[in-house]
C-alpha cells in the first residue's frame, strides 16, 4: 500500500491537461495504443467537440519501476473557471498535483487560481512547461514565470511535449520520487469520502470514492452518515477509466462504490461512508458550492415537465453544483429556476440536458441575485424581477461583486483596459509578473461579467487575454425593475432587473423585439417599457388590415364611407375593451432573444 499515488493534474483551459494524460495511459500500459485516442479521459462527446475538460475523471494506472509495483490514481481535472468546484473536489482526494504551464502562453489566471487552491490542501507541486515543441513556444519565459510564481530554481521545472512524449516519463518519475503515499489506517473503521457521483440504472448511484480509514469489500453494508441511509453494496471497483469490479477498496485507494440507491439526492457529494450502528464522526467534506448565476429552464414541450425534473435530478449526480427549484409562470407553464456557476456552466447543463436525456429545453437570460433592505432593515433576496418590492418600501439595493484578474501580454493592455472600463467597475492594480506579462485586477458587479464580457476580453486581446474572478461581497446598486406594458397591461415575464443609466437601451430593445414578434392584431397596440414609473419607450403595432370594401363593385361611394367608418369604430372598441392575447412562443422568443 506504500507504493499508491494519488495525484492531479491542473492547469488553465487548453493547456494540455488532456493530451498529457494520454501519455501517461501510454506509458504506464493503461490503454494499449490500438485503442487510443485523442483526450481519452474525456468521456463526453460535448468535451471532445469543445475541446474542453468539463468533469473530472479519475483512472488507475499500474506501473512497473525498476521492478516495483505502483498503483496511481490520477484525476483529470477541468481548467475553466466555471468548473473550480470539481477540481476543488478532486485537489481533496489526493496528495499531488502536476502544475501544467502552456509554453506559448505562460502562467494565465486559473494557472494561479487552481494555484491557490492545491496549496491550501498542502499538495507536493510538481511543475511542468508543456508544449515546448511548438513553434510559438517562449520556453525560457514560461519557466522564468512559473518558478517566480512558485519560488523555485527554474531548473527544478520538467520542460515537456505532451503532444510528442517528450519527457513525459521524467514527470511520471517526479510523481513516483515527489508526491507521498497517502497515509494507512486499515485498522480503522471504513470511513469513504464520497468526491463524485454517477447514476446507474442497474447499480443505482455509484459514490466515486477515496478510501481514508479501514477497508470495504463486495456484497457489505453501508451508511451514509449525512444522508443518515444504510444500504448493501451492489459492486465495488476502481476506474480503469471504465468500471472494472474489484473484491475490496482499503485504505489510501480511490474507486467506486455501487450503492444500489435510486433516488437521486440521497447520496451527496462531500458525505461519508462508513458501516451501519458504528459510532465515528463523519469526513471533513466539501464547502457548500453557491450558484452565482440564475436561469430559468423550461421545457420546448410543456408535456416533458415531468421528464425535466428526473433529468435535472440524475444529472445534479454528476454537476453537484447545479441547484434548481420549481417556478411557475402563467403564460408559459411549469419549469425550473436553476442555479449555475457561471455562463459557461449554464450553458453546458443546457447541452447536456439535449444531449444526455433527449430533452429541448429553453433557458432565459442568466441573472444574478439582488438584495433589497427595506425600511424597516428587513433583507430581501431577489431571484427575479417577481421579487421585486414596492418602491416605497425600499431603503437600499445591493449587489454581489466579484474582483476579477486578467493576464495579458504587454502590448495589449490598452484593449484588455478598455474592454475593462467600459463596465461599471475599478481598477485595483496592475502588476508585472514577467517582462511581457501583466496581471490587472478589478473589482466590478458581477451581472456585468456574465453575459458576453469574457469574449468582448477575447476579441480585444486576439485570444491572448486569461480571466479568473472570485466573488466578494454585496455592496450598493443603483438598480431599478424595468416593465413592460402590452395594450396597457403589464406583462410580468417580460420584465427585468436594470441599472438606471441602461434602462433606455433595454426597454428599447424589447419593444422593438416585441413588435417584430407579436402577431398583428385587428387594432393597433401600445408597447411601453416602463420603469420607476415613466414610459421610457413606445412601439406601436399597427392594426391588422382588412379591405371591408373589396366585395363591392362599383355603386354609390357613400356606402364604401359607411362601411369604413363602422369598421373604424369597431377597431376603436377593440382597442378601447380588447385584452392581446401572447402565445407562449412570443415568452420563449424574448427568453432566447437576450
């Protein structure tokens, strides 16, 4: 048993977690090379399209050194800010992580973010430059870089070619010689902290797990202790990435536990295992992720409401950041608020809600969560515009901040800072982390940074630029419900949560989205958007015509007169009683409009 590793990779997006992993599989006999292929240990479809790790995915290799025995767990981790949760998750699990460092671009912001976060565990670091053989490469900078951000020589950095192999076996050595084997409590009662799930039609909800104290075999019975459930196991094993059955899992081992539970939500991320009517206290698990961004997720057909749910419930296994409640609007029907991450997290649970359970779903603007003081100091949550108080109750708005640091090489600093400016935060400092390279940071609302301020970052810097942010506090808004009004009456869905200085722009913008859209009516209609009580601005839909004098040939002009005028008064009555009836497509058209 002195002889497992249990190790991470961990990098920012795109640097070559993936590709390394796959020489790791290579050399230790993992996957022979006929089965191969490119980012193995991303399992989904959407990650091998995207180029993107999105869950983590541990393996177990065995290797043969100089006539010893070693068994390596490896976890391949996600690199995108959204998804910091898994690799917080999986940085528990283990005793070190590879440090992977892109030669062409150097240290980027979820390099010193996923930093941070292996430090806090006491990870051994081992650090790598990958990429060396590409013809953009600065090798010399980006290990200059990496050893100022660690505080080492530089020549303690392996320079490696994922792509080609080079020097991989140098980095599987370090992690041998590096990283210590975990520690061995066999004799000790089980105690399994569960860091992932997947659910199993047969098996029921596998817990992915690593072995603390004691050992675990076929066919026992297990409790989770937060969940307070007993159940007997239906298979254990460890993943070679696929399941493969083993007798046992002891102490210092990760694998998987087949739990036969069905019922999604019994068994959580972060609870510990142990055996039933056996008085040990739990792991210390996992803090709480909280969703910074909200949505709502309807169904295309309101028929797979139920089908949703069961949907959100399985995949909830897999995302366990992924919150999500009922809500009920009228025009459209039943559906969900769900809670993400971040865009990019919402917009994955979407795809994988297409793609895993067959399901069209339409997801509205992400917003994030406002906070109301009243008058009498009473804090009130808004989660949407319908939470919204009466203006003579209000005392302050408040609004989650978060301060963000992008990484951007020297000469395009100037568009990194206007695209910057141009949202309603502050600067708090720049710094130089290499002769080429500078670290800005800001502090700004986080609503400003959700919808589409990360690729106007990208497009500015010609893809250079690299983001992380962590979120700070609720501090004052000057933010106001905007409302819009079809024929007079207010239409609740249609409504939003926006600053004063925007408010014209978007009631403009919906106006204008609702008059191409509306079906025409027989008489003409007002749309207004109103806020804090002023129409800031009007469409108006024309009257749907209609030639009531066609029919006739010829004859007195007085009896074409008659005819028209009736039907002018009858257009006015219309307007004057008439309510618009909106279809639902009109909502899901305006929800995917933004």
């Amino acid at each position: 048993m002195e002889n497992i590793r249990n190790f991470v990779i961990i990098a920012h997006i795109d640097h070559g977690k993936s590709t390394l992993a796959d020489r790791l599989l290579e050399i230790t006999g993992t996957i022979p090379k006929e089965k191969m292929k490119p980012q193995y240990l991303d399992m989904m479809d959407l990650e091998r399209e995207r180029g993107i790790t999105i869950k983590m995915q541990p393996v177990r290799m065995n290797y043969n050194l100089h006539s010893t025995f070693y068994i390596l767990n490896l976890i391949d981790t996600p690199g995108h800010v959204d998804f910091a949760y898994e690799v917080s998750r999986s940085l528990a699990a283990v005793e070190g992580a590879i440090l992977l460092v892109d030669a062409t671009q150097g240290v980027q912001a979820q390099t010193l973010a996923n930093l941070e976060l292996a430090r806090k565990q006491n990870l051994v670091i081992i650090p790598v430059v990958n990429k060396i053989d590409s013809p953009q490469a600065n090798t010399e900078e980006a290990a200059i870089e990496l050893s100022k951000v660690l505080g080492i020589k530089k020549e303690e950095i392996i320079m490696i070619s994922a792509r080609l192999g080079t020097n991989v076996d140098k980095v599987l050595l370090s992690v041998i010689e590096k990283v210590p084997p975990p520690k061995i409590n066999l004799e000790k009662p089980l105690r399994a902290l569960v860091f992932d799930s997947d659910y199993d039609t047969y098996k029921g909800i596998l817990a992915y797990v690593r072995i603390i104290d004691g050992e675990i075999k076929m066919g026992e019975q297990i409790h989770l202790m937060a969940a307070n459930i007993s159940s007997q196991i239906k298979e254990i094993g460890y993943f070679a990435p696929e399941l493969k059955p083993a007798d046992s899992l002891k102490s210092g081992e990760i694998g998987y536990i087949a739990t036969g539970i069905k019922e999604p939500g019994k068994v959580m991320v972060g609870d510990t295992i142990t055996i039933p009517n056996f008085n040990i206290g739990p792991l210390a698990g996992y803090k709480e992720p909280k969703p910074v961004v909200f949505a709502s997720v309807y169904p295309q057909n309101p028929d797979d409401f139920d089908l949703l749910k069961i949907a959100l419930e399985k995949l909830k296994l897999s995302d366990y950041a992924l919150t999500f409640e009922q809500e009920l609007k009228a025009i459209i029907g039943r559906g969900f608020r769900c809670g993400f991450l971040g865009s990019l997290h919402a917009e994955i649970a979407t795809e994988r809600l297409k793609r895993e359970f067959g399901l069209e779903v339409i997801i509205s603007k992400p917003s994030v969560v406002y906070k109301i003081i009243d008058i009498k100091d009473k804090e009130h949550f808004i989660y949407s515009p319908a939470d919204w108080i009466s203006y003579s109750l209000i005392k302050e708005i408040k609004e989650p901040w978060v301060r963000i640091e992008v990484i951007a090489p020297s000469r395009f600093l100037g568009p990194a800072l206007n695209v910057l400016e141009s949202v309603s935060g502050r600067q708090v400092g720049i710094v130089n982390i290499s002769q080429d390279k500078l670290l800005v940071t800001y502090e700004l609302p986080l609503r400003e940074l959700i919808v589409g301020f990360y690729d106007n970052l990208k497009g500015a810097t010609q893809g250079y630029a690299s983001m992380n942010y962590e979120i700070l506090d609720y501090r004052q808004g000057d933010l106001a419900k905007l409302e819009v009004l079809v024929a007079g009456q207010k239409e609740e869905a249609f409504s939003e949560i926006v600053p004063k200085e925007k408010a014209y722009q978007e009631g403009s913008r919906i106006v204008k989205k609702l008059k191409d859209i509306l079906p025409p009516q027989l008489f003409s209609v007002a749309l207004q958007a109103v806020f804090q009580g002023k129409i800031i601005a009007r469409e108006t839909m024309r009257a749907k015509g209609r030639d009531v004098i066609a029919p006739l040939y010829g004859g007195d002009y007085t009896r074409k007169k008659k005819l028209l005028e009736k039907q002018k008064k009858g257009k006015k009555e219309l307007k004057e009683k008439g309510k618009v009836r909106i279809p639902p497509k009109v909502f899901l058209e305006i929800f995917k409009s933004h």
